[in-house]
C-alpha cells in the first residue's frame, strides 16, 4: 500500500496515528496533563481560511485525539460573526477541542496607532462574546507586514498572560522546554513530527489547516498563502 503524501490529510492521520501508538497523549493545551508519561499538544492556528479546518478537527476528533483551534477576530478572509462560522466553532467544540485566540493586537495596533495591551483585551472579549464561553489560551498572528515593519514579538514587549489567559503558546513550558514543532510556510524544518517519537517526552506540534488537502492543495479552492506564524 502506498503511503500518503506529505500534507494530504491520509498522511495527517499517520502522523496523529503514530503518535497515539507511541504512547502520548495528543491534546488540546486546556487538557494538557503534566502527569502523563508522554504528552503532545495539538496545535492548529486558523491563519487565513476555514478550508481544512473540520477535517482535521474531524480526524483528531475520530482518533481520540483533543487540539486547539486558535481563530483570528481580524482575518480579511473569514468572519467569525457569520453564521457558518459560528456553527462552525459550536461543532468544534462538541468534538472536544479548544478555541483559542489568534491574536494581532501587535499589526493592529501599529496600523492605527493603538496601545497593543487594549487590542488584545478587545479581541479577547469579541471572541467570547462570539463562543460564549472564555477564552483561556492565545497564540500570535504573524504575517507578512511584521516583516516589512519589523514588528516585535507581542511577548517582547508585554506580557500576554496580563491580559487574562490561562496560558500563552509560547510561554517557555510550552516552547524552550518541551520540543516545539511547526509546519509553518509548508515547511518542517526538522522533519515531521513521527521523526521525533520515541525522543521527546513532551512536545507541542504546530499544524495548519490551510496547507493540508486530499489530493493537491491547488484543488482546495482558497488556502494558505502569505507568510504566517
């Protein structure tokens, strides 16, 4: 049997699959257990369209697998007041996964000249207010005009967890002292995740939906593009 190609969605369950056959437990950071031998934290940043997004969370879901979906409240490309988007996220939710905060109080507030630490409380809010339920973890944007504008690090002027998060994506116990893994631009620079089984106790894979399809990314329709983090 031939196996999966990189990036098709047969070749995402491998890589969920083997990770639950070698012993970790696959979750979302709100279910992360610091007692389990093995842990991985699921990961999926909702970058530019919803294309993508309920497979995977479909496929974590029938593997016994938990993950967070972190959503953007500016994205050009989805809104989360529609009504497809809010059933979305209801339906995501009732598989037992996470929604977190995609935030871009960093671009947002340099383009309009806005205090950052007010941004990300506002964005906060509209995410709950949009799944009625509180928002506990976030993780930053990062596109292209951070580059052009050489745009800090949020966590490098302020401290994100002020703003009421239970927890941060990037905080050091998730990212300097477990191994931190991210498919990013269509890149592993390290290899996949199965190439880190067996060497790391406690790891946080980073995955995007954009960029994963069934037979070629072309025939998706609207998917990634850009640079993002």
């Amino acid at each position: 049997m031939n196996t999966p190609k990189p990036f098709t969605y047969g070749y995402y369950e491998i890589v969920i699959r083997q990770a639950l056959e070698s012993g970790y437990v696959v979750s979302s950071f709100e279910k992360f257990s610091a007692s389990a031998a093995r842990t991985l934290i699921l990961r999926h940043d909702v970058d530019y369209t919803l294309n993508g997004v309920m497979q995977i969370a479909e496929i974590d879901f029938r593997l016994g697998a938990s993950s967070t979906f972190f959503l953007r409240v500016h994205a050009h490309e989805y809104n989360v007041f529609t009504p497809h988007v809010y059933r979305l996220l209801q339906e995501i939710r009732e598989m037992g996964h996470e929604i977190g905060l995609h935030f871009e109080a960093m671009t947002f507030g340099r383009a309009l000249a806005l205090h950052p630490p007010d941004v990300l409380l506002k964005e906060k809010s509209v995410l709950e207010t949009v799944t009625g339920n509180p928002i506990r973890g976030a993780s930053e944007h990062r596109d292209i005009s951070q580059v052009i504008h050489s745009t800090p690090y949020y966590h490098d002027v302020y401290d994100p967890l002020d703003a009421g998060f239970s927890y941060y994506a990037l905080e050091n116990r998730f990212f300097k002292e477990i191994k931190y893994l991210s498919d990013s631009n269509g890149i592993w620079r390290e290899g996949d995740p199965t190439l880190h089984y067996d060497k790391h106790k406690r790891m946080q894979v980073l995955i995007h939906p954009d960029l994963w399809f069934e037979e070629d990314l072309l025939l998706k329709g609207p998917y990634f593009h850009g640079l993002g983090h």
